[in-house]
C-alpha cells in the first residue's frame, strides 16, 4: 500500500460523563474539518470504559 491509497481517518471518543465542552467542541470540529479536507472519515465513537462516572442522559444531549 502506497501512501496515495490511504485514506485519512480521523475519530472524536468523549466519554459520556456530562455535557460537551468548549475543548470537546473544538477538537471534534478540527477533526471533522481535517478529515473533509483530506478527502477521509469523521468518526464518532462514544467511549464507555469509564462507567464509575457515566451520567445517564448524556449521549442524548
């Protein structure tokens, strides 16, 4: 595989443990733009490995 055949992949994975923030907000912008640009994927995954302080509601919001 060359180079030329990859494609640009990019994610943003908050946790779900309250309400996006600013920084949340600006990293996932930044990521969905490079990704657009290049041509590649914008990835959404919402990480729930931290269920000691996963607040319920939040994915909805």
């Amino acid at each position: 595989m060359t180079d030329q055949d990859k494609t640009i992949r990019t994610r943003f994975a908050p946790s779900p443990t309250g309400y996006v923030h600013i920084g949340n907000f600006r990293t996932a912008l930044f990521s969905y733009l490079f990704a657009k640009h290049s041509g590649g994927q914008f990835i959404l995954r919402i990480e729930d490995t931290d269920r000691t302080r996963l607040v319920e509601g939040a994915v909805e919001n």
